[in-house]
C-alpha cells in the first residue's frame, strides 16, 4: 500500500494555519458554558487577541480568515437565540469591522516591523564592511595602496566595470575618456576643499538603490580622504628633498666660505703691500678683495642663521644711538649725502631690547639696499616710531618698488629684482641677512609700498618700556 507523504514546505506553511484555527476553537469550546453569563464584548477581546497573533505570525490571509471564522463563532454561539443565525444588530457589525480592521493593522505592523528590522540589519552590515575598510586602509603601508583598496570595493560593491579618481589637477573628467560607457562622476571634497573626482563607468545605466547611494558617500568620502593622503604624502616628500637640498647649500657655501678666506687674506695683504709702493692697481685690487670677503662674511652668516647658530644678545638700547651707527657705518660711502634722518613723531627717546650689533647690521643692509636700488638724485629717508610693542625703523626710497607679484620673493637669498641692472653691486643676500637677523631677535622685516613711488622696508624690534 502506498503512503501519500506532505512536502515539508506544505507542512511548514499548514503548520501555522491549524496552529491558530485550533487555538479560536479551543477558545470558542472554552468561553461556550459561560455565554449566557458574560456580556458579549467580554467574548470578542479574547477573539481579537488570537486575530492578533495569528496575523503577525502568519501574515494578512490567515489574519483574515482567522477575522471570518471568530465572527461566525462569535454570532452563531455567543448572540442571543443562541446556536442559530439571526439577522446582526449594529453592535454585530461593530465587531466584524473590528475583528477585520485588528487583522489588517496587526499584519501591517508587523510588516512594518520587519523591514525596519531588515533595514537596521543591512545598516549594521553596511557599518560593519565600512568599519573594516576603514581599518583597512589606516593600515595601509602607503597612500596608494589604501586608494587602490577603496577603488575596488567600490567596483565589487556596487558590481561596475570601471572606476577611477581624477586628481584636481589632472582637469576636469571627459567622457569621450571611456567610450561606450555609462558614466557617474562625484566630486571627492574634504573639509570643504575639492581634491578631485570619483568616476564610475558601465555598460548599462547606473543605477543605485538607497542603501547603496549612502554605501557610495561613505566610500567617496574614504576615497577623498586617501587623495589628501596622497596629496599631503607628496608634498612631505617634496619638503623633504627641498630642506636636503638647502642643507647640502648650506653646506656647500660654509665649506667654500672657508676655503675662500685664507687666499682672500693673501691677496688683501699682497694688495696693502703693492699700496705702499705707490702701484695705482692696488687700491682697487684691496677694496675688491674687500668686496670679497664681505660675500663670503655673508655667506657664512647666513649658514649660521639658516642653522639657527647665531647667538643673540638682546640688550637695551637707544632707537637713535643705532640709527646714528648705521649713518656712521655708510660715512664712506659716496651715497652718504643721501640719508635724511627724520625726526620721531613719538617726541623723547625710544629704546628696544635686542642685539646691537646685529641690529645694526640688518638696519645697514636695508639702507644699503634702499641706496642701490634708487636714483642717485633722490633721497633716503630713515626715521623710528614706536608701534605698541614693537620699535619700527622705517627705511623709505624713491626707487622702482617691488611687484605685487615678486613681493613674496625679495627675502630670499640671492633673489634680485628682474629690473636690477648690471650696475647694481650685490649678491642678493643683504634683505634676506636682514630677515634672519630681526627674526632671531623675535622681530621682522618686511616691504610696503611708499606714497608717490618707491618702497619702505621696515625693521620691526622689541620696544622697551624703560625710561631713558
């Protein structure tokens, strides 16, 4: 004899369905011996409850059916005239309405409740793989292969054939790039800065579903973090190879520094010697030898700034008894009748605390320069103010003055103006002297441009408040 078998599938589903149908005639059985006790409401909130159950169990149909069945128990036992059909009061219709509203709402409750679990569940993966690509590419050795790491989850993830980042400074993306090709392009933006653009190509038009598009941000955002990874990478390595660069001149200029002073000494002391013997080259043999030394007394200086090697000795001292010892220092210069001192418009006597001889020398080298580079037929003002804390020695010429665009340039070291002719002595080194100098002292130089033409360059130190 032939057994006939129910599928499990079959049975999984019918489970349920005998499960609460029993369950509301087991409660029918239970409530029958008291139904000319108890007031009908009392009967329909225990049939509620099992529609309740068995529509979020089971879903809306079973809901339904579940409704049908209690109504027909509740009118044929539990309605007066009892075991018999009678014509329903309103109060009948009432709790039909109920028993089929209870089963649609528990069924959409409950599937509302489960597609707000499934989506918090597709969230906590989501954060889960971002957590793990973030760890990921933290760990990363290089920038690069961080980059290259988010690309790819990028195409796995959301199943494209390309993709790729354009760095700003590559321009903007093209599509002819790729052709054939659907294309989705979103800006990579860090701290409100545009790093470059995030491509992606198919086959077919992109198309994101929501919990992807959120996936696609969290990536972009990871994406544009490794560029500025990149980015800042290579510019460390390009500060890098440029501090190398300047130690290796420095370097350079201290050790031929010192290999140019003992035949410098030579030759100024051969020089002094043809002098006396009344020889007319040595004169100007001695002050180019001069010239010389002052070049490689500078380059050396600057080594040492530039090493932060030069010891200071900051000290009190009279604003005016610094300007007087710079005029003193250009007495023999044949510009010398150009220099104007003005007088203070503070009144009395001004005083700093810093180094008086290197002071001195930034102070020439600005005069020096305000000189060289102005006609022969103007004058160079100097004068001192006191502005808050800072004495500010004022340099002012009639010369070219400097660009807008070469201002940023005209303390570096051997930087001369584009307009400086072949007459113009000097290596391009007494501003970028200056600079060190007054920064080593907690001050500053720097240029503004003068009313009617030209430039002031101003030394700015440490003012006292010690009465003289």
């Amino acid at each position: 004899m032939h057994r006939q078998t129910v599928p499990a599938g079959r049975r999984a589903r019918l489970g349920p369905w005998l499960l609460w149908v029993g369950l509301l005639a087991l409660l029918t059985a239970a409530l029958l011996p008291f139904r000319g006790h108890v007031d009908k409401l009392t009967v329909a909130l225990p049939f509620l409850l099992v529609i309740i159950g068995g529509s979020a169990v089971a879903g809306r149909t079973l809901g339904l059916t579940l409704a049908g069945i209690a109504y027909f128990d509740f009118h044929f036992f539990f309605v007066e005239r009892f075991d018999s059909l009678v014509t329903p009061k309103p109060l009948d219709w009432l709790v039909l309405t109920a028993f089929f509203v209870t089963s649609i709402a528990a069924e959409q409750l409950l599937t509302r409740a489960a597609e707000r679990a499934e989506a918090a569940r597709e969230r906590a993966e989501e954060v889960e793989r971002l957590a793990a690509l973030g760890a990921e590419t933290l760990n990363a050795g290089r920038a690069e292969d961080a980059l290259a790491r988010i690309l790819e989850v990028i195409r796995t993830e959301l199943r494209v054939e390309r993709c790729d980042i354009v760095e700003r400074s590559d321009g903007a993306p093209r599509a002819e790039a790729w052709p054939d090709a659907r294309m989705l392009v979103i800006p990579l933006i860090v701290r409100g800065r545009a790093v470059g653009l995030l491509r992606l190509a198919h086959s077919a038009p992109i198309t994101l579903l929501p919990s992807q598009r959120r996936f696609l941000d969290v990536l972009s955002y990871y994406a544009a973090l490794g560029v500025e990874r990149v980015q800042l990478a290579t510019e460390a390595a390009r500060a890098e190879a440029f501090r190398q660069a300047d130690e290796l001149k420095s370097a350079l200029i201290a050790g031929l520094s010192h290999d140019l002073r003992t035949p410098l000494t030579t030759i100024k002391a051969l020089a002094s010697r043809l002098r006396t013997q009344a020889i007319p080259e040595a004169a100007s043999i001695e002050d180019e030898a001069d010239r010389l030394n002052r070049l490689v007394t500078d380059l050396l200086d600057l080594s040492r700034l530039n090493a932060r090697a030069m010891p200071m000795r900051l000290e009190f001292n009279v604003a005016d008894d610094l300007i007087g010892a710079a005029v003193q220092r250009l007495a023999g210069s044949a510009e010398r009748h150009r220099i104007i001192i003005a007088p203070s418009a503070d009144g009395g006597t001004l005083a700093g605390e810093f180094d008086f001889v290197q002071a001195l020398r930034a102070l020439v080298n600005l005069m020096e320069n305000a000189l060289k580079y102005s006609p022969s037929d103007t004058m160079v003002e100097v004068r001192v103010i006191r502005v808050g804390e800072w004495l500010e020695f004022h340099v002012a010429d009639r010369g070219p003055g400097v660009a807008a665009a070469e201002r940023g340039r005209v303390f570096e070291p051997f930087y001369r103006a584009p307009g400086a002719t072949a007459d113009v002595g000097g290596a391009g080194l007494g501003l970028a002297i200056a600079s060190r100098l007054a920064a080593e002292q907690g001050g500053s130089v720097r240029h503004e441009d003068r009313p009617g033409g030209g430039s002031v360059f101003i030394l700015s130190l440490p003012a006292s408040d010690v009465a003289v």
